[in-house]
C-alpha cells in the first residue's frame, strides 16, 4: 500500500519591494481521500531567571565607603557626590545583618553606608577586612529582608549559567548574565590569596561586593575584580568562591580576624629560564628565593634555592599551588614537603603559623602573585 505526497505552493504577499515568501506544506493523503493533518509546530520553551533573580537580589545592597577631607565634616553618602567617596555592593548573609563587601570599598573609610530598598541610608560597622582575599565583613541593625541563600561552588562546571547582581555605576539591582568560564583562577596578581570563579558575566564599577548566583538564585561568589585595558567589562571577571567567602566571615565575626597559615618563604614557580640561571635540576616544582628568619620554614631547615615539588604528598608544580596547601594544613599545622636540593631529595616537616600581620598589611596594598616576596607577601 502506497502513499501519495503531494506538495502545495503558497506564495505570501505584503513583503517590501514586492518579495514574496514560498512555504512549502507537505500533505500526506492516506487511500481512501482522506487526508493526515500537519503536526502543530512546537514552540520553544521561554527561558528565564527570573525566580533566580527575584530570591537573590534582596539581599544585595548597595554600600558607600566615605572618606573625609576635614575629619569633623557631616558624612554626605546621602547624596553620593562627596569626593572620597567609594561605591559597591554587599550581600546579606544573616537575618542578623550580617553582610559581606569588597575590602577595597571599605578599607581606610571614616564612614560606611548601606543603603536600604526604600533609599535611606544606614550606618554599618565594619567586624574586620581580611587583606588576602579583599573580603570585609559588616553589621547593620535593620535587615531589609531575607538573607541570600548559599550554594555550593564546588558544583560549578564550566558552561554553567551564573548572575551577577550588583549595583554598577550607581545602577541599583543590576543583573547581567553569562556562564561558568573556568575554575580555580589563580596567579594573576589580583589578591594575595587567589582561588577564583571566573566568568564572563558583565561585571562594571559599582559591582564588587556584590553577588553570583546560579540558576537557581543561590550565592556561589562574591565579585571582586575584572581583567580589562578599559577598566570596564570585557568579558572576563572574577569572583571569590562563597565558601572561602564563608569561612573568612566566620574567621571574622568569632576571631575578629582570618588566621590565613604562613611558613614564611618567597616562592616561584620553576620554569627554564630560573632552573638555567641557578642551576635547578628538578623538571618542575616551586623555587625556594627566599627564607624569612625565625619563621617556620627557617626552623624546618628550607634554604634558597631548594625546588618544592610536592606537599602533603601531592605534587605541587605552580606557587599557587604550593600557597593552597599551606593555606589547607591551617594555622598550627604539619606539611611534609618534598624538596630538592642540587641532585639531592630531601623531606621538610614545616609546622605551618599564623601569617604575620605586616605580611597581610603588604599583601593587601600591592598583590603578590603565588608566593612572589617581590610584594612582602611570600608564603
């Protein structure tokens, strides 16, 4: 039994110029005359984060740094014109008022402002900055709603979608939208302690402090920084993963300050033009340039010129990697290091201390990348 195909030309006027479109109809006429209608065509889905947006944008607000000319003048964040004045965004964390910001917004401020979905103006309390992740923690006494909701940022893959919610150029609840560009961003200069989410979401001044969310409207990030000649979006931005997030606030708000582990050494990673000029036989690792004294590399008997090649028994080829290990064992611990020294494999067992404070002073005014003491900040 056979079928007849029999094709209909519909020729659709109103086009200007007098174009006209053809739409081709394909009629299957079963034996006996009848005839099978066409399948509806299927309309696709609109997709839309909406939800997403509406659960977190609440619990970002926009917060104002001011510093004074005259130290005895009015504080003027009200009107957002005042020199000294710096602009962000900061995110909710507790029905407590507990917020998170930026700490370059913050740092050597006389006043903190939040302000509040209906335009008035808080004052904040500073709890704390914490120099090596440019993350600073805030209270204020009126919650204007609930806290954001935290996700899992060890989830995240590249090619998922994420949101930044921030308030740019003075924009209040921007939202811009783009995807999961690459994980675990480090070695760029930006902070002391780099571990960040990169994506290609827009991200403009007035932004830092502010949130990333997933799909699902849950914080993963808290934005930081851009890579960009313009100073302004170019497609790649930075955020700071939300459980390092949490664990320097909880450093913060219990401790009054993140205890980030230190073993005191200036750190490269090796490549060939260092291994030629000092003679490094190691393939690959970390190059020991420098030693603080009386720190606990000094007492675990590390000297210059010694190759880190891995820490805790996992192999470590880039000084941000051996920073992450060191920041991993915790103030008070134990690393077993594996070093070269010359053509000989030497075990270190250095008990990792809390970083000095002139060090997170030096890191935070000029970021050092890995372990590079070039800034002070070493490792």
């Amino acid at each position: 039994m056979t079928h007849r195909l029999k094709m209909l030309a519909v020729a659709a006027a109103g086009f200007s110029a007098g174009a006209m479109a053809v739409v081709a109809i394909l009629v299957v006429t079963r034996p006996g005359g009848s005839t099978a209608q066409p399948a509806p065509l299927s309309t696709p889905t609109t997709i839309s984060y909406a939800d997403a947006v509406a659960l977190a944008a609440p619990a970002v607000l926009r917060v104002f740094g001011q510093r004074y000319a005259n130290p005895g003048a009015a504080p003027s964040a009200q009107t957002g014109a005042a020199p000294g004045l710096s602009r962000g965004s900061a995110v909710l964390l507790s029905g407590d008022g507990l917020l998170v910001t930026s700490g370059h917004l913050v740092a050597g401020t006389d006043a903190i402002g939040v302000q509040m979905p209906d335009r008035r103006i808080l004052d904040a309390q500073l709890l704390g900055i914490d120099a090596p992740t440019d993350l600073a923690v805030l209270r204020i006494h009126e919650v204007p709603g609930p806290a954001i909701t935290v996700g899992d940022p060890a989830a995240l893959r590249p090619g998922d979608v994420v949101l930044a919610i921030g308030n740019p150029f003075g924009l209040d609840q921007t939202v811009s939208f783009g995807i999961v560009s690459a994980l675990g961003r480090s070695a760029l200069g930006l902070t002391q302690i780099e571990d960040f989410i990169q994506t290609d979401a827009a991200i403009n001044p007035g932004n830092s402090g502010g949130a990333l969310i997933d799909a699902r409207g849950r914080l993963v990030g808290i934005n930081t920084a851009i890579m960009s000649d313009s100073g302004y979006s170019e497609g790649v931005a930075f955020a700071i993963p939300a459980d390092r997030v949490l664990r320097v606030v909880a450093a913060i708000t219990d401790a009054g300050g993140a205890a980030h582990s230190w073993i005191g050494i200036g750190a490269h990673t090796l490549d060939a033009g260092l291994a030629r000029r000092f003679g490094v036989r190691a393939p690959r690792g970390v190059f020991v340039s420098r030693v603080f004294p009386n720190s606990p590399a000094a007492a675990a008997g590390l000297r210059p010129g010694d190759v880190i090649v891995a820490a805790a028994g996992e192999p470590v080829i880039t000084s941000s990697a051996l920073r992450e290990a060191v920041i991993g064992a915790g103030t008070g611990g134990m690393l077993r290091l594996s070093v070269w020294r010359g053509s000989e494999q030497l075990t270190a067992e250095v008990h990792t201390g809390p970083r000095p404070a002139s060090q997170g002073r030096e890191a935070g005014a000029g970021a050092a990348r890995g372990c590079r003491d070039g800034g002070g900040a070493g490792c």
